[in-house]
C-alpha cells in the first residue's frame, strides 16, 4: 500500500522552493519590521525559520502572543497541505512518467502552500 517516493527532484524542489520564499521572506522582514537594520538577529532568525512555514510571522515578532495565535490558527491548513503532499509521494500507484510528475507537481503544491503560510503570517504580523 505505502512506497517511497521521494527522490533527488522532491530535494531539490524543497529547496529551491524555501530559498525562493526565505529571499522573499527578507525582503518583507527588511521593509515591513520596524527597526530591521537594528535588529539582524530577528532578521536572520525570521528568514531561517521561513522553513517553518507559518511561524515566520510569530517569529519576527519574538513569538509575541498575537502573533503567535495567529501563525498557529494557519498551521492546520498549511499543515494539511504538506501533509496531503507528503502522502500523495508514499502511496502505491502506477509507475509511470505522468504519475510521476503528478507527484512531483503536488509536492511542489504543498510546500508553496506551507511555506506560503509564512508570507500569510506577516499580515499579522507586520500589518
């Protein structure tokens, strides 16, 4: 019923997929944090745990109560898409090239949806 699926592409979209969305992440910590030149730590640990999906907003805000609240009211559906992405790459189904790809395509689905929460987060966060 269950296989591995994951391969040397599922690493590289991952990563590629959380640069793109930690470059995104400074530019939006740099404009929109107060006092962000001051604060590079904060910076650097924000864009860090851009890996962390929607904490990314907590995080900028050293996990102040509301935003905390926030960022963890978006993770059930950040994580339920990871997770659908996650299980759509271990069960058994045809090896083929299109199947192959369908995987490949809802892995990168999930993860824009998980790391995305982060982007969601700083609505809260930095609004």
């Amino acid at each position: 019923m269950f296989e591995n699926h994951f391969t040397r592409w599922h690493v590289r979209v991952a990563f590629v997929l959380w640069m793109a969305f930690a470059v995104l992440t400074l530019f939006i910590v740099l404009r929109g944090l107060d006092h962000a030149a001051q604060r590079p730590l904060t910076v650097a640990a924000t864009v860090a745990g851009s890996a962390l999906g929607p904490m990314s907003g907590a995080i900028s805000r050293g996990l102040q109560p509301c935003c905390l609240a926030f960022s963890l009211s978006l993770m059930p559906y950040c994580l339920a898409a990871l997770a659908v992405a996650t299980v759509a790459q271990v069960v058994r189904l045809p090896e083929v090239s299109w199947v192959r790809m369908a995987r490949l395509a809802v892995w990168a689905a999930g993860l824009m949806l998980w790391f995305g929460g982060g982007i969601v987060s700083f609505s809260h966060a930095l609004g």
